[in-house]
C-alpha cells in the first residue's frame, strides 16, 4: 500500500470511464431509443471534494450520450471526451492540454478497451468488479464496484495520500 501511498501523491489529474466505472456498466433504452445510467450521488459528492483539493478531473468514454453530457455538467467537469472507441488520442490531448506527465495521471477502467491508457499513466486503478484481465493490469483495486462506490474509493484515496481528506471530512462538522 505504500508505494500506492507514493503513486497517489504525484496525481495532478484523474481520468474516469463511465460505464462500469461511474455507473454499475447497465444501460436502460426506452422505447424512444433514449437512453438512461444510473449515477452513484456519493461518487459525486467524492469528485466534487477531489475538485476542491486541486485535483483535476477528466472523462473518457467510448459511447456518446446526452445524460453523461449532464451528469458531467452538474459536477463541474471541463474535460468531457465522448464517443472514444480508440481511448489514446483523447489521453493524449488532456495530458498536453494540462501539461503533466503520464506518472501525474491517474486512470479508473474496468474493461479492456480501458488497457492502453491504464499502461501509461502513473496510477492504473481498476474498480473490485473489473474484467480479470484488467485487474491483473492494475496497481490499484476498489473496494467497490463501478457505480456503488468506486469512484467515492478513488477520491478519497488521491485526497488521503495527499494530506486533503481529514480537512475536507472536518469541514463537515
């Protein structure tokens, strides 16, 4: 856990999947062809709080669609890539756009289009209900699943190993 500990007090940025990471991977179509993801609200609040300790937040997910758009909107996500069948150019822009290196990166996948970014950034997390072959890929797992508290898990790790997450749990006293 230590050199866990190490890698997470380098991270200036974390980049989350969506399906599977955010949320628990099901997708609901209607009738419509409207298409609907339950959002776990305590992963939420977790990303709002990482925000406030200086950590930027990123997205890349290879399907497209208006609720995420929404749900990264109301967390105050700037960098949102939708539609990202081949996830690397996406990494790559961010990573320049903000000047870090791969090591100041962290990467929340569960499958294996999520493998080629995980192999690059200083903190390849994978959450507890990751593909296997992902897992073995990882240097971190999650206590929970995608979209049952995986995010909350990543957020309160990056804020621990950086000295954040007493004060800002202190701040709701």
């Amino acid at each position: 856990m230590q050199d866990i500990q190490e890698k997470a007090r380098r991270i200036r940025l974390v980049i989350f999947d969506v399906d599977g990471v955010l949320t628990d991977g099901s997708l609901f179509l209607g009738d419509d062809g409207q298409e609907y993801k339950a959002f776990n609200s305590r992963d939420g609040h977790g990303i709002k709080m990482l925000q406030q300790s200086g950590i930027e937040i990123g997205i890349i997910t290879g399907r497209s669609s208006e609720v995420v758009r929404l749900r990264m909107q109301s967390l105050g996500i700037k960098h949102v890539y939708q539609g990202q069948l081949d996830k690397r150019p996406a990494y790559q822009e961010l990573r320049d756009k903000l000047g870090l290196s791969d090591a100041e990166i962290a990467y929340v996948g569960d499958d294996v289009v999520d493998l080629p970014i995980m192999r690059l950034v200083g903190l390849a997390i994978a959450v507890n209900d990751a593909h296997p072959f992902v897992t073995q890929h990882a240097h971190w797992l999650t206590p929970h699943a995608g979209g049952r508290g995986a995010a909350r898990d990543v957020c309160e790790l990056l804020m621990d190993a950086q000295g954040h997450l007493q004060r800002v749990l202190q701040s709701y006293l």
